[in-house]
C-alpha cells in the first residue's frame, strides 16, 4: 500500500507538472503570438500617403502608426485583430482614405514596431486606444469632434470597451469582435494556440493573468457596450465564423442601446465580409461614419 500512495502521489505531481509545463507553452503563444507577415505592403495602396506617428500611451508603452491624411480632418482609427498588425489594415484605410476620412493605423502593444511587453487580450489594449484619441484630439489638424473607431475580432472588443470608456470616439464599428474574453479564448485556444482547449486553456489563462499583471477573466465588451449609446453603433459578423461565432455580435447587439445597427452576413469566415462583398462593406462603414460624424 505504501508503494501503491508513493507511486500515486508520483504520477500527480507528473501529472501536475506536466499541465502547468503545457499551461506556460499556451500563456506563451497567448501573450506572445508569433508575427504576422503579409505579401502586401503599403507600396501596394499608392494613394495612401503616410505619416509616421507615434504616440505614449496611458499604459506607459510607446505606440507606433501611421497617420494618413484626408480631404476631411474627421478621423477614423483602425484597430487590428490579435496577433496582427497595422498591415492588416490598409485595405480598410483605403476606402475610408477614399472617402475623404482622414486614417489613423497603429501595432498594439507587442505587435510590430510598438512597445509593450505582451499582448493581454483587450485588458490593457482599451487604453491604448483611447491613448490614440489623446494624440489625435491634441493635434490642430485634427477634428477631436469628429473621432470614429473601427476593429477587427480582437481589435473589435477592444473598440466596444474603449469607445464605452471614452465619449470622444463618437462612432464605433465592430467586425467580428467577441462580447466575452473567457468564453472566446474557449472557443478559439485550438485556432490560436494550436493546443487543445480542455484542459488547458484555463490554465494558460490563469498563468497568463500572472505574467502580464492583468485579469483577462474582466474583459467583458457586452457588460459595457450599452454605455456607447447615445453614440451610434455598426456591428458585423459573418454567419460561418469559427473562431468567434456570430452568436458573440448578437449577444453584443441585444446588450447595446439604440441607436445600433447589425450586418450578419450569412456565409463567410472570421473577418471575411470585406472579402465576400467588398464595395456593400465599403458603402456601409463610409455611409456609417459620414452620418455618424457631422
């Protein structure tokens, strides 16, 4: 009997060691995803005319972008999607350039040339946003009245919450953004981290919050998304989305106040409705912010 307990007690400790060894592998690939890289590049969208910005942000971290000048000094900022980087959105940036928008693009934190030591799953991400509304609102060739936001999936959620947080973003699109972080990173561990769920994503999680200092578990876009409202609201997700199901942006449009509107598309994969039918994306979000700011 006592060799039958030491040998328990062995395998537990194993067993233990073993989950917490894979857990620190998924807080890794969660908080530091690898790089994405694309074939195009700004070169690709010659009637984008950047300018280098860069900015502090209220978390410490120094934030890079891109500031593309408009007809219009009514601004728009672009937020990526995780593990992405200001490169996925210059398609966005170039018909809403088109549209006389002026454009902000920026790397969160961790993510290109920006600072920041680990992505945190919209915990900190919200703040650099709003810190991007800091610079942008401080500049005289700047409509700080006229300030909209856009994102995708990550950068989605992290709109929702910014934009509840701060009144100077004065219309919001959310593209395939999730309404709750904990239940998401259940849903998208296998797509992203590219280990299976169960067990493990709430131990990476759990040693993730520890890494980073921040709680992950908190992150919740469809407590908060009815305090956009007055402001107008655009949410749209594709109906064949696997890595966060469309049921998320319904959660989110029930919770948020008028006005509010929602574009469920009912084919299509995550972020895919620029893809599927570009010129109606194009109209809708150009037509959204030219009546949202006046």
């Amino acid at each position: 009997m006592r060799y039958v307990r030491r040998s328990a007690a062995a395998l537990l400790v194993i067993g233990v060691a073993l989950l917490l060894g894979i857990g620190w592998v998924g807080s890794e690939r969660a908080i530091h995803p690898k790089a994405r890289t694309y074939r195009r590049q700004l070169a690709d969208f010659p009637a984008l005319h950047p300018e280098p910005v860069s900015f502090r942000s209220r978390t410490g971290a120094t934030i890079s972008g891109e500031l593309f000048h408009g007809r219009s000094t009514k601004t728009i900022v672009l937020s990526h999607g995780y593990g992405d980087n200001e490169v996925q959105m210059l398609p966005y940036a170039a018909f809403l350039n088109q549209a006389d928008f002026t454009v902000l693009t920026y790397d969160m934190r961790g993510r290109g040339k920006s600072g920041g030591e680990a992505v945190t799953v919209g915990a900190l991400e919200p703040l650099d946003l709003i810190s991007a509304v800091d610079y942008l609102a401080a500049r005289p060739d700047i409509d700080a009245q006229n300030i909209g936001a856009l994102g995708l999936s990550l950068g989605g959620a992290v709109t929702v919450i910014a934009a509840a947080q701060d009144r100077r973003i004065k219309a919001v699109v959310d593209d395939s953004g999730f309404s709750d972080a904990l239940s998401e990173i259940g849903v998208s561990f296998e797509h992203f981290i590219g280990l299976p769920a169960f067990p493990f994503a709430q131990i990476s999680v759990a040693i993730s919050e520890l890494r980073a200092g921040v709680n992950i578990k908190n992150v919740r876009p469809v407590a908060v998304v009815s305090q956009i409202a007055p402001r107008p609201l655009l949410i749209i997700h594709c109906g064949a989305d696997t890595v966060v199901p469309p049921s998320h942006s319904q959660q989110l449009f029930a919770a948020a106040a008028e006005p509010k509107q929602l574009w469920l598309l009912p084919t299509g994969g995550h972020i895919a409705a620029i893809t599927l039918a570009p010129e109606e994306y194009a109209k809708r979000i150009d037509d959204f912010f030219k009546s949202a700011l006046r």
